[in-house]
C-alpha cells in the first residue's frame, strides 16, 4: 500500500510537472490595443521619402499613401480585360456576359468629391483623402478620377481658410469648424453643388464667403 501510495503520488507530481509546462509553452492571447486619439496625418518625413518613391513609378504622386484607387497605373485595355475575365468566370457557366462599354474618358469621372480638412502634426490645415483603413489624411491637390473643377474648388476653399479664419476640424481634440467639402458636378447640365460639413451650423461671415466663392467660381450653381 505504501509503495502504491508514493506511485500515485509521484504519478500526481508528473502530471502537475507536464501541465505547468504545457501551459507555459502555451501562446498568452494578445489584448487588443485600442488607441483613444488616433493621428490624422502620416510623419512628414515618411510622407515625403514615399512620395518622392512613388512619383518615380506611379502617375499619380501619392498612390503610395491614398489606396483610393489600386489600377492607376494598370493600362485601360489591360483593366477592360480584366475585369471582363472576371465577369466570365462568375456568370459565364449562365449566361454570356455583354463587352464592357468603354469609356471615352477614363480619368476625371468621378463626378462627386469629397476632401477632407483637418490639421497636420503641426497644426496647418490640410485637406484630401484618407490613407485606406485610417483617418490618416493624405494631402491631395489635384486627383486622377476626380472632377477637374471639383478639385479646383476644394483649393480655392483651402486658400479662403485663413482669410475668414476658419478652423478645421480636429479628432483628438474634438475642436474646429470645418470637417469636409463635398462637391457634385453634373456632366449634362454643367451645374457644379458645393457643400460645407461643419461641427456648427453657423459658418462665421456666411454671406461674405460665399460671395467670394462664386467671384472666383462662378460656375457654382
């Protein structure tokens, strides 16, 4: 009985000795990290050495940083082709897809703009689009697919800023006026909408600002 008794226990003593082992070796579930003030706007530094990388292979000088559109750089009858591959390979065993439509211009389509304002690491106002996934901004003066007017207009907005000493908006803070600029430009009636998403619904010097807005653009419908 003594003897049985010392195997068990030494028995016990292993399985404690393996288990504390295995959960030593066992992987510790990692706690996600959320982060409560998330930065806009990328590092100067890096921002330039990838925008300088990017103009020597891309069309588009900041196709490294936006994300908002991946076949820049792919040629049109390439994408046209691609995308009809694609099409075939869903539907093809039902029906035989039609060719795409070409379109006679395949830049500068895109018809409603959105740029978003807000401040840099160091405080200067910029406005563009976001970095793919982030509210990283990327500064963005003129854009491949968008409105060529529209864009030109977001500028002009831009400019106006320190004259009617507007703020925009910043996250972390929770403080500043202007957030976005959107812009819609209908091709058939040339009629072109700008819209202001401010934090406020008063925009200090309205009349004023918008007088000098349609002065400078007066295809503003």
């Amino acid at each position: 009985k003594t003897e049985r008794k010392q195997t068990d226990r030494n028995r016990q003593e292993k399985m404690k000795t393996e288990s504390r082992q295995m959960s030593g070796n066992r992987p510790e579930k990692k706690k996600a990290e959320k982060k409560q003030g998330v930065r806009k706007n990328p590092d100067p530094v890096k921002t330039e050495k990838a925008v300088k990388a990017a103009k020597k292979k891309s069309r588009c000088p900041v196709s490294a940083l936006c994300g908002g559109c991946t076949m820049i750089d792919v040629p049109y009858d390439e994408q046209i082709l691609g995308k009809q591959k694609i099409l075939d390979e869903l539907i093809g065993d039902y029906v035989t897809p039609d060719p795409f439509i070409r379109m006679k211009a395949p830049e500068h389509y895109r018809h409603k703009v959105t740029s978003v304002f807000a401040p840099d690491r160091k405080g200067k106002p910029v406005c563009g689009i976001y970095r793919e996934g982030t509210h990283e901004v990327v500064p963005v003066k003129a854009c491949l697919i968008e409105h060529i007017q529209a864009d030109r207009i977001v500028q002009t907005i831009y400019k106006l800023l320190a004259d009617f000493r507007i703020r925009v908006y910043d996250e972390d803070l929770d403080m500043g006026l202007l957030r976005y600029v959107q812009i819609r430009a209908a091709r058939a009636t040339k009629e072109i909408m700008v819209t202001l998403v401010l934090t406020d619904p008063v925009l200090p010097s309205r009349n004023t600002f918008v007088k000098k807005l349609v002065k400078l653009h007066p295809e503003i419908t």
